[in-house]
C-alpha cells in the first residue's frame, strides 16, 4: 500500500498484540535457523575432520527449516513485504490500488485458513498413524503441528492488513471527494 508518515506506521504494525506475537514468532524462526547453520557447521566440520557427522542432521534441517520458514510468515504479512508485482496495477489510482490489496489480503486470508485446517487435520493423521523419523525417531507430527500457528497468525495478520487497506481506502475516497468539492485537486 502506498501509505504515507503516520498512516503507514499505524497500518503497518496492526494491533500492539499482533505485531508483538509476529516479532516474537519471527524471532524464534531466526534462533531457530541460526542453530540450524550451527548444527550443519558441526556435522560438516566433524564429517571433514574424521569425527562423524550430528546423527540426523538432515531429518532435523529438515522439520526445523519448515518451522522456521513458516514462522516467518505472520510478520511478513503484517508488514506487508510479501512479493509483489506492481506492473499492471501501476496506473491505477491510490485508492483503486488499496482496495485491490484488501481483496489480495482477503484471498490470503482465506488460504492461509485453509493451510492451517489442512495441515492440523495432517498432524492429527500423523500422530494417528504414528509416523516418525528414520534415524532420530521424532515423531513427524510434532514439527506439522508446530506450523499450523504460524498459519493461523498469518491469517489474523493478514485480516488486520484487510482493515487497513480498507480504511486507507475510505481515507483516500473522503480526501479525493473532499477536493472535488472544493474544486482542488487531491
């Protein structure tokens, strides 16, 4: 959204609640990360010197890096840094544009719901069938249920972002009838 000064500031970080539990989630997804490198490093480094590489290292690069990617999601969205291709929607009006990305965030809403029943219902099936990994015995489960937060907090983000794109709409639709009125441009 093309948000200017205060505006931007007071949409962008959503409810103090929200923007706390994004920080916090994005956080924990870097420690995470960071201790993944660390473990690589270790495992590389052991395999090279002739100690043996961390037992599991792959399985646990796996699940943490799901979890840790996943945990990033919520304060992307609430920020509004996803990926975004402004080429045919570069003409339109500010108004236009913050309505079109209210629409954007509503169909980002409704997948990431999607996303967290479907793979809560696959962490319910995995515990079920007791799945869990070869080498270290995690039971696979656990990492799936540990992403489904991240899911439902980014939908939630994504909704605030709805708010505030519709807001800025209605904003932006009172200044441009506002100088219409009063026969000045916006």
């Amino acid at each position: 959204m093309d948000y200017t000064g205060t505006e931007q500031a007071r949409c962008s970080r959503g409810w103090p609640i929200l923007n706390r539990l994004a920080t916090g989630l994005a956080l924990g997804g870097g420690v995470l990360f960071v201790l993944l490198v660390g473990m690589s490093l270790v495992s590389i480094i052991g395999r090279k010197l002739g100690f043996g590489s961390v037992t599991g290292d792959v399985e646990m690069m796996q699940v943490g890096t799901a979890v840790a990617a996943a945990a990033f999601l919520p304060y992307c969205t609430l920020v509004g840094d996803h990926l975004r291709v402004d080429l045919f929607t570069e003409r339109l009006s500010v108004t236009t544009k913050s309505r079109l990305d209210a629409s954007c965030e509503c169909l980002l809403v409704a997948v990431m719901l999607v996303l967290a029943w479907r793979t809560a219902l696959s962490a319910l099936h995995l515990h079920e069938t007791g799945d869990f990994t070869t080498l270290l015995g995690l039971p696979i489960w656990i990492p799936v249920a540990a992403i489904v937060p991240s899911l439902l907090l980014t939908a939630l983000c994504a909704l605030w972002r709805v708010r505030a794109a519709l807001g800025h709409a209605r904003y932006l639709g009172r200044r441009e009838q506002m100088a219409v009125d009063h026969g000045v441009s916006a």
